[in-house]
C-alpha cells in the first residue's frame, strides 16, 4: 500500500511537460483542432496534425506500438506510402515531381498512431462532435453567402454560390456525410422515445440536405448519397421502416425538384456535359473524366504490374496530348478516379494494397454502434466517391478518411478488445 501511494505522489510532483496523461490530453486537443479546422482551412490542418504528432511522441510506447502495425488495417496505409516511396525509382518524371507525388500518400501514416492513440483515449466522441459543430457553422456561413456572395472568402472570379471558403465538392462531401451520419444517432433516439434530441438532430441533418438541394451540391454527392443512405437501410432498419423512409424520402425528392432550380441545373448538366464531349468534343467536366479514365486504361495496359512510378501520370498525358485538341488535349497529373490513379504510377501490386486497405478498414467496422456507423460510413464515403476523384489522395477528402478512420477505429478498437495489454488506457486517460 506504501508503494502505490509513494507512486501516485510522486506522478502528482511531476511537472505537467512530463505528465504522459497531459500530453495524451494535448493530442486529443489537437485532434479537435483538426476536426473543427478541416471544413475551413488547409494550412491549419497540417499545422495541428504536425502539433499533435508532436503531443504523441514523447511518450510514445514503442514496444506497444510497433506490435500493432503488425495489423492489416495498420500496416496496409503504411505499405501504400511505401510503395509510393519504392516507385519513384522506376519512374520517368522529374525527381521534384516524383518527390512531391509521394505527399498525398504520406497522411495514411497517422493512421496507426490514431488506432493506437484512441484505443487508449476516451475522447475520441468529441473529434466526431467538433467536426459536426464545424460543418453546422459552415453550413450557416452558406446560407449568408448564398444571400450575400460578397461576404465570401474566395476570389470574386471563383465565387460559387453559397461557397463560403473551399469548393462546392469538398461542402458537399462533408454536408452529405454529417447528414447521414446523423440517421444512426436520429433512429436511436426516436426508439428511446428521446424525442427532443431527436428533432434536433432531424432539423440540423434536414438543414444539411435542404442547403445542398436549394444552394449547391456535386454531382458526386448527388450520385454516392443515395448509396450511404441505402447502406444505412439495410444494416439498420426493417422492411416497413425503409418502405417509410423511401416514400418520404421520393416525396421530399419530388418537392426538392419541383422548388429548386439549382438542383434540376446540377442534374441537367450530366447530359449536356457529355452531349457537349461525345458531339463537340469540348472539354467539359465529365467529358474530360471520360478521356482521362481511357487514356488512364492504355498507360496502365503499357505497365500493369509496376506501373510507370510515382509521380509519372502527368508527363504520360503530355505525351498523349501530342496532336489533339479539345477534350483529348487535356492534361492532367489525377485522372479523377483513385483506381487509376493508383494503376498508373504502380499498376496492379498498387491496386491490390489500396483495395484490401479499404476492405481491411470495412471489416474493422463491421458490427453495431454509432462509432461503428461513423466508421463505416467515411469508408463507403471514399470508396464511392473515388470512383469519380482520387478522393483518397486529394488533401481535404484525405484528411476527412484518415481522421474519420483513425479515431473510429481506435475507439472501436478499445470497444471490441478492452484495456491495452500494456495498461497505457489509464495513463491516458483524464
């Protein structure tokens, strides 16, 4: 009894520098910072997640630590930057930009160390809440520009309407995610008979869809929504609850159509895109997708099994662009489809390890739970949404997976598992 509370006096004498639950709060801060920063700002982004790796660092349970990269859903994102780093040997681009193409690979990284961190943290539910509260602000901030664009932070010739900072494609990604996220927390509620919290959250995921619907939504969205929204039927509602759910949500849809000229505009622009490319061959939006995803197919058919190294795709559409005009002249460094983007620069041994990563970090997920929801949720975002970006490489949507994930994994982690064998949970702890 005299050791323990000759311990317990001497970790309450220590400085609070070298406080171990000090600095795993600090990381947790950081965290928040991330989330609350990431609908807004870029270079506040890289600034906290430097500031919590820093928080992390110094105590740092390596032996705890490295055994779990053993994982898949650890050493999958670990074994997609290496292959990265491994593919600048083969490649033809210039070292700057073999170099600079390593970058968007690199934020899998803390991947690992936020498993390992939030398996031991009990924070992890308010990096969740301050991204929702983040994204609640920004959707405000919408509905003010829409009314009055020259209260925008962009450039006067990149103004979009009701964009506040950003682009339309990154508030999308994040509106429709906090809106279907919501549904698991909204049904449980509703089943408890917690009717006010459940209205509330109606009305914030209502306000998210109404913003997109009546201000300005991607076509991404419009399309991968849907898909969220069906997975979430059937993991967690009965027959009846999503024959409910449906006729609603075609009523609402109805409506949404008849009342908002932005949103039949949205819509009307995949025919006329593609009608503009297959007969003009103008440049537009999903025409050039279309080119960039051919003319991806033929670089990736040349070096299936390697590729042509990281950072070759742009160099290879100058080559192809020799010749052409319109649409076929374009060039790109990202074919806007994370497949390819991954199939050209390291061919089919860099689409195995992106695929079963994804498929690793679904598993993880597998079960009930809001976190396990969340979860599941940003993973089947990215998955979908890649189809038509390189989402898992682009700096915000990257970010969004890799904080998503990381934080959703950890605490699902500690549900599934318990107490980390080396009893760090309670130094972490508050």
């Amino acid at each position: 009894m005299s050791a323990e509370v000759t311990t317990s006096t001497a970790a309450a004498a220590l400085p609070t520098w070298r406080d171990p639950a000090a600095w795993a709060k600090a990381a947790d801060i950081f965290a928040v910072l991330i989330a609350l920063s990431l609908p807004w700002s870029t270079s506040l982004v890289a600034i906290f997640a430097v500031a919590l790796l820093v928080a992390m660092a110094p105590f740092l349970d390596v032996r705890a630590f490295l055994p779990s990269l053993k994982r898949p859903i650890c050493a999958l994102p670990v074994a997609l930057f290496a292959l990265a780093v491994f593919g600048t040997v083969w490649s033809d681009a210039p070292w700057g930009t073999r170099l600079y193409a390593i970058g968007p690979t690199a934020k899998l990284l803390l991947l690992p160390l936020l498993f390992y961190h939030f398996e031991r943290s009990a924070r992890g539910m308010q990096v969740f809440i301050a991204f929702l509260v983040s994204c609640t602000l920004l959707m405000v901030m919408s509905w003010i520009v829409a009314f009055d664009p020259g209260l925008s932070l962009k450039p006067k010739v990149e103004i979009s309407r009701g964009i506040f900072v950003k682009n339309y494609i990154d508030q999308s990604q994040e509106f429709g995610l906090c809106a279907v996220a919501l549904a698991y927390p909204i049904i449980t509620f509703l089943r408890t008979k917690r009717i006010l919290l459940a209205a509330l959250l109606i009305a914030i995921a209502m306000s998210f869809v109404v913003n997109m619907a009546f201000v300005v939504v991607s076509r991404t969205a419009l399309v991968t929504i849907p898909i969220m929204l069906a997975v979430f039927a059937l993991l967690h509602l009965n027959w009846r609850s999503i024959v409910m759910i449906l006729c609603v949500t075609t009523i609402f849809g109805g409506v949404a159509w008849q009342m908002s000229s932005q949103l039949r505009s949205t819509v009307a622009t995949f025919s006329r895109d593609y009608q503009l490319y297959s007969e003009q061959n103008t440049p537009t939006s999903i025409g050039q997708r279309l080119e960039f995803w051919k003319k991806s197919l033929w670089f990736f058919a040349e070096a299936p099994i390697l590729g042509h190294g990281t950072g070759s795709t742009r160099g290879l559409f100058e080559q192809a662009a020799v010749g052409h005009v319109g649409a076929a002249a374009e060039i790109i460094g990202n074919p806007h489809n994370q497949t390819l983007n991954v199939a050209v620069q390291w061919g089919v041994i860099g689409i195995v390890v992106l695929y079963a990563m994804w498929l690793m970090h679904l598993l993880l997920f597998r079960g009930d739970g809001l976190v396990a929801w969340i979860g599941l949720l940003v993973v089947v975002q990215n998955i979908f949404t890649s189809l038509f970006n390189s989402h898992l490489f682009d700096f915000h949507e990257g970010w969004m997976y890799v904080l998503g994930v990381g934080v959703a994994g950890g605490m699902t982690l500690k549900a599934r598992f318990g107490k980390p064998a080396n009893g760090s949970a309670e130094r972490a702890q508050p």
